[in-house]
C-alpha cells in the first residue's frame, strides 16, 4: 500500500499552494484580464464590461446547470436544441393574441411551459442514461439531434418573430441599477446551486457518484435518481437561458438558436476546472469560466480579429486554461 | 547434466514487504512439478519472476545451464521458451484464434503485409498438434473457456517451449475438460517440455504431477516426489509443522440471540449456503481464493442476486433487493476492494464518514455541526490519523482508509457488520487497532461476519469459523477446536 508523505512547508508556502490548488483558475483569469486591459484600453470601460456580462449570461446559466451534470460523471450534448426548442414554444405561446390585440394568456404561462419541456428533456436524458444504461454522451447526442429537428419541422425552418411586448423583452434586455438582468439571473441562480452543490445532500451525492459510483452504491446511495436529478437540474437552467435568449430577441430561428451552446457551456465548465472524469468541481470556477469565454469573445471583435479566426483563439485560450491547471497526480 | 531451470536465492520484494525470501527452486526437462501453497505464499510471485513479468531483487536464474539476464521481458523468455499461462487469460476476445497466437509476430509477405494465409495454415497445424479442431479464423471471444485456454497453449507452443508454467489453469474447467487437460500435459511432458503447475486443489497434484514443491510465507519449504507423500502431507507442509490454536475464548453470549440467519443461498457460484451469527458474535469466513465467500456477502447484502436462499434479521424474514433495502435492515458491509468499492478517494474524510448518515437523517440540507461532530467523533474513537477532517481519503495509509470506510458503518449504527478482508494492504500496527476496534464492537452486541484469507487473523479474533470451498460449506468450528491445519483441510477440502 502506498502512503503519502507528509513533508513539513512553511505556513506561507502551504497557503500559496492551497490558493494555487483551489484557485488557479482564478489565478488565469486575472492574467487573461490583465493582458486585454494592456491591449485594448477600452475592454476596461464599464459599458463594454457590463456588456460582456449581458452577453455570456445565456451559455452561463446553462453552464452551471452542466457543471452538475459532468461533477456526477454525466456530459449533456443536447443543451443547445433543447433551448431551440423549448424557445420555439415559448415564441408560440407567447405571440398568440385574442382579437383585441391583446396576449393570449399571462406570460408566466409560456414561461413555465418553456422550463417545463426543458427540464422534460433533461428527465428523458437522464431516464435513458441510467436505465438503459447508455453512455450519456450517445444519449444525449440522440436525443439534441431528435429536438433541433422537431424545432425545425414545427417552425418549418424559419424564423418566428414573437410579441415584441415590454415585459417580454425587458428580461434579457433590460438592467437593473446598471447590471444586465441576464447577469443577475445567472448570479441568483448560482447562489441557489452554489448551496446545493455544497450544503445539500444531493449535492454531496453529486460529488460521490461522480467521484465512485460504486462505492456511493454500496453506500446506499440512490446512484440513479442523482443522476436523473442533474440531468433536470441542467434542463431546467436551459429552459432559464431559452427564455432570455427568447427575450432578448423576441425571435427563434429554428436552425441556428442556441448551435453550439452545449460545446460552449461545457468548456466553460471545463476552463472552471472541472474535471470531466467526475468527482471534482466547484461551481465559481465555471463561473469564472464562462466570464473568460465572453472576455475572449468581446477582445476578437476589440483588436479586429477576423470572425473566422475567432475558434482558432477560442481553442488556444482553453488549450491554456486547461494545461495551466493541470496537476500531476 | 545441467537441470533444465534453476532459481537460486530469488528474493523479491513489494513496496518494502518481501515476498520472496532466498527461494530456490529447480525443475528437469520434461518434469511435471506442482507448486502449491497458501494464499500469498508467493507461488504466482516466483512464477512471474521467472516469466519475466517481475524483477527479481536478488538471486539468479539458470536455463539449461546458463545464467538468464536479469531484466523484466515476458517476450525475450518466451523467446527462451519459457511460457506462461496466467489464471485470467491474455487474450482478445475480438481478435481471431490464429492473431491470438501470433500477436506481434505476424508472418508477413514481401513488403511487410500480414500474410494472413500463412498464419492460418500454421495456426491450424499447432492446434492440430493439441488435438483441437478448432478454425483459427473464428473469433476467440466465441469460444468456450477450454477451448480459449488450448489457444494460450497453442500460443506457448508457438515459442519452442521447453517450459510450460500454468497457473491454475482447472480452477475454470469441468471435470471432462480437466482430465483433458491433464492428457495434454502428459503429452508435452513426455514431449520433453517442463510444466509447472500452480493449483489451489491439492488431489489433482497426486494424479498429474511427479514432483511437488512447497512454499509458505514466501520461503521454501520442500520439494518431495509425489508417489511419497499423500495429499495431507502436503497440507501440513503448507501450513507449518507448528501447530497455532486459536487465541481466543468461546462465544460466551446468547446462543439463541440469532441476529441473522442466511437460510439455502444458491446460485451458479454458491451451492445451497446457509449459516447464522448471534449478537456479538465475531463470525468468521475462511477459505481460498475463489471459494464464494465474497459473493455470499454480496448476496447478503443485496447487491448479487441468488436463484433462491432467504435472509432473516432477528427472526423475521426480510427482502434485500439493494444496498438501500441492506441499510434499512441495519447491515453493514466494509468491501474487499475499498478503492473500487468503499470509499470515494478523491472526496474528504468527512464526507466519506457520513455518506450513510446523511441517508438516515431527516432533511435535504447537511447539518454542519451534527456532521462536523460525528466525523470528530470516528477520527477519535477509530484513531485516525489524519491532518484533518477536510484531508481527501486518497492521501490516507491503507490502515487509516480502512477505518473511514469502517466509520461511516458505525456513524449508521449497524447492527450487524460484514467485513470482507478487514486487514488486507493494512500495516501490522494498525490491524492490531483494527482487531481491538473490532472486539470492542462486538462486545457491544453487534454481529460480526469477517471473511479472510488470513489464518492467522481467524485465529486471532473470531469465535467460530466457516470454512468454505468452491462454493459449498465444508467445514464449521468454535475457537477451541479451531487450528490452522483443520482450517486448511476444509479449505482444501481433501
């Protein structure tokens, strides 16, 4: 049996390595802030900042849902149709009028309806992954594949332009005292799971299924339930990030809403330093992940980089992120 | 005339434990020797040795004479002609018979293409050689066991071996496969190639074997002609001259304060199984390796599924489907493997202590102070040494592990505790608390099942043994009849 040797470290050293251990990706964070600042004087102003924020909300929420999917050892590929498509049937909801003019119903209706078949598709996801006892990336690389299309046949490939009422499109475009109300839904929601993750039992059972299933078997316990769990869990915050990618352009397009979402919000949570084996995470660190996603976005469209060059910078930034945090075991 | 293979003065050691103490060991050319021995003996040890899995630390190795040179390669022995044929095969279940054989040393056309034909053709004649008409083209994966073990040999054949070593190679075949086998290796043997044979069944020695020799401890012990000495000469040697009785008084409890009775337990490795354990009784399981003493567990506790057999806790019948419903019942089960199994190494000793007491307690949130006090309590009461209750599992001895995954039972309350192979990868030191901690618990009133394959650690704590072998109970006896001889005829089951 080995047994680790405890070598005696100044008080210094130790808290050093403890941030280092528990906070690189911070650490990288503020290196990527200080390069912008120094190449384009004006990333720092408070309106683009705000603006970076507004705008890599919508990935965000879906990010920390997925964070619990990949800290139980679970991957959600289908994330970005199912926006498509609990979006599409918010837009419809939404749009119908009674002969006055007037909307049909209340908008929490579609609101709801639209989390609903979000956190529906998760349910389905989970379902499939652990009774049938298929790998969740086949799962729900399936399952994306079976949404994008109904969203595509139900729209017939357009584009469907909602109510452009002020209460609906205030969500994702409005602020409140200055800050994007995109950013602090991502912000209430991240407190709401940040409690979970940590202070709840589920959310200790997350890190002991994704960490060793077996044992948490033997442990009693309930391995599929937890699993299905965060496969709603991460429906559920698709459904959020629908609605304020609905509202803010008061549109779906059946082909492009929400495309690469899914990729999007597992680098985040994979720059956060997440482990995709399971067992490991912390929902700041996607926090901080997705933050470096927008960051980097918004910097291509500051210096001037070709569009087409943007996933060439996107992929070196997480080949960085990634190897930066890397530990030997 | 030089003997065929001589070992002289091999020592090997693992992570500071040698295994191999001095051994010497020779063997003549076309000699059938058996090497036997209890578990951890270091049979499989010297024998991976001389095939080249391991390093030897010490000692050195004559083939015909001439010293082999001392670095681990299983391909330059074979190419020595030295095989061996492990117990769990080598082989690619999805590639064909005749790849199998040929793996790495594909006969290839001009212009390095694989000749496939070639292999084929050869494949076939060398299991013709075996007496096995099986087509090389087939997918290994399809074949029965018997049938895969003939292509390992096939395989060794393939190399010129002149010496064969064969790990228990019956402890997978019928009786008719086995007395096939056993015509085989007569057949090489008079061929003029050795076979080393490794068996836990001490009866096939006597019927196949010419020469036996005997490990214990990692020491050797003696080699004798087989027609000399009959199968109990040969536990005996196994087990020492020295008689160890038992260390430890009677039960003295409740002989009627049955706590849980496993009636009929069948399944297709576990024949007809039943026995009991009384409130604060220490039970234990011994047996060799493979006798189901794990799987009977597992089927106590919900995780096999049997084709008949009933529980009952404290007299009435229960249903365990799952670990869940096993909880309910208050059992509890510390696992043979705790890092497959026990314990999710890379979370802290906290969460490790208290995933089951969480599930008892009422509430969706953690208590932080009840769960801070409860993990204290264990790091105290079970002496864990440990910087702190957020240390992460995996930085923790095999001694300290073993007690959180033992914690996190006690923190459930369970009445009845199962542990399979408590002490195994733990330092002497730590198994004594292990062993203090565990009477202490019995005295208690909670029943306690150990499964061991330690002699020596059945002696020394359990009141009762049950002695199993290959899936049936062969043997039961209270601490003041209990020896390690008697143990090891049941075992053995000669």
């Amino acid at each position: 049996m080995e047994t680790v040797e405890q070598k005696p470290e100044s008080r210094f050293v130790s808290i050093a390595k403890n941030i280092w251990q528990n906070y690189s990706v911070v650490v990288v964070f503020v290196i990527i802030l200080v390069v912008c600042g120094i190449a384009a004087p004006r990333f720092l102003r408070p309106e683009n900042l705000l603006n970076i924020l507004r705008n890599t909300s919508i990935v965000g929420v879906i990010a920390l849902g997925m964070t619990f999917v990949i800290i139980a050892g679970g991957i959600d590929l289908s994330s970005g149709p199912v926006l498509a498509t609990a979006g599409a049937v918010l837009i419809l909801l939404q749009r119908m009028v009674t002969a006055e003019g007037e909307p049909a119903m209340p908008l929490w209706i579609p609101i709801l309806i639209c989390c609903a078949i979000a956190v529906g598709f998760g349910f389905i996801n989970g379902i499939i992954t652990t009774k049938a006892k298929l790998p969740p990336f086949i799962v729900t690389l399936a399952v994306g594949i079976i949404a994008r299309s109904i969203t595509i046949y139900f729209c017939r490939g357009a584009t469907i332009i909602g109510n452009r009422i002020p209460e609906f499109t205030r969500i994702g475009n409005g602020s409140l005292f200055m800050i994007p109300i995109p950013f602090l839904i991502a912000i209430a929601l991240l407190i709401i799971l940040h409690i979970t993750l940590t202070r709840s039992k589920f959310g200790t059972y997350v890190y002991a299924v994704g960490g060793n299933e077996e044992a948490a078997r033997y442990s009693g316990i309930k391995v599929d339930r937890v699993k299905i769990l965060t496969y709603m869990l991460v429906g559920l915050c698709t459904g959020i990030a629908a609605l304020i990618e609905m509202s803010r352009m008061a549109a779906v397009a059946a082909v492009t809403s929400g495309a690469m979402y899914e990729f999007e919000a597992i680098t985040a949570v994979i720059v956060g330093g997440t482990s995709l084996s399971g067992g490991k995470g912390r929902l700041i660190g996607t926090v901080v992940g997705f933050i470096i996603l927008g960051v980097v976005n918004n910097m291509m469209i500051m210096l001037n980089v070709s569009p087409y060059l943007s996933g060439a910078v996107k992929g070196a930034v997480i080949l960085f992120a990634v190897l930066i945090q890397r530990r030997e075991r | 005339m030089a003997k065929l293979l001589s070992m002289q003065g091999i020592c090997k050691s693992f992570f500071g434990v040698e295994v191999l103490h001095d051994v010497n060991f020779e063997v003549e050319k076309g000699e059938i020797m058996a090497l036997c021995g209890e578990n951890g003996a270091g049979k499989s040890t010297l024998m991976k040795v001389l095939a080249g899995v391991y390093l030897q630390d010490g000692g050195d190795i004559y083939l015909k004479g001439e010293q082999l040179a001392a670095h681990a390669d299983p391909l330059e022995r074979q190419h020595l002609g030295i095989s061996m044929i492990y117990q769990e095969l080598n082989l690619f279940g999805e590639l064909s018979v005749a790849q199998n054989i040929f793996l790495c040393r594909e006969p290839r056309r001009k212009g390095g293409l694989i000749d496939y034909n070639r292999m084929y053709d050869d494949s076939a004649v060398l299991l013709k050689k075996l007496g096995e008409n099986i087509d090389p083209r087939r997918k290994l994966g399809e074949l029965k066991i018997a049938q895969k073990q003939m292509v390992e040999i096939a395989k060794a054949i393939s190399f010129n071996v002149e010496l064969l070593i064969m790990d228990e190679p019956t402890s997978v075949l019928t009786g008719k496969e086995t007395a096939i086998l056993f015509d085989l290796i007569r057949n090489l043997s008079a061929q003029g190639i050795a076979v080393i044979y490794i068996s836990h069944r001490l009866n096939e020695f006597t019927e196949v074997c010419q020469k036996v020799t005997v490990l214990r401890d990692g020491y050797y012990i003696d080699t004798k002609n087989v027609p000399d000495v009959t199968v109990q000469d040969i536990a005996t040697l196994m087990v020492g001259r020295t008689i160890t009785e038992s260390r430890v008084a009677d039960f003295s409890g409740d002989p009627d304060a049955v706590m849980l009775e496993v009636k009929n337990v069948t399944d297709d490795k576990l024949r007809d199984l039943s026995f009991n354990v009384r409130k604060g009784e220490i039970l234990g399981f011994s047996g060799l390796v493979g006798a189901g003493r794990t799987e009977l567990m597992e089927v106590v506790f919900g995780i096999r599924k049997p084709e008949t057999g009933e529980v009952f806790i404290e007299g009435q019948p229960v249903t365990v489907k799952s670990a869940i419903d096993a909880i309910k019942c208050d059992l509890g089960f510390v696992t043979e493997d705790r890092k497959e199994s026990g314990l999710v190494l890379c979370r802290d000793i906290t969460e490790n202590t208290n995933y089951i007491f969480w599930q008892k307690s009422k509430g969706l949130f953690k208590n932080k102070k009840t769960t801070a006090e409860n993990t204290r309590r264990m790091i105290d009461r079970l002496n864990i040494r440990c910087q702190g209750p957020d240390q992460h599992v995996s930085n923790l001895s095999g001694g300290n592990q073993q007690k959180v995954a033992l914690a996190k039972w006690l923190l459930a309350d369970a009445k009845i505790l199962i542990l399979d192979e408590p002490t195994r990868g733990v330092d002497v030191g730590a198994r004594q608390e292990i062993y203090h901690i565990i009477k202490e618990l019995a005295a208690a009133g909670i029943a306690i099942v150990i499964v061991s394959s330690d002699l020596q650690e059945v002696l020394t704590i359990c009141e009762r043994v049950i002695v199993m072998h290959e899936g049936r109970i062969t043997g039961s006896l209270i601490s003041s009849e209990m020896t390690e001889e008697k143990i090891m005829y049941y075992a053995t089951n000669v």
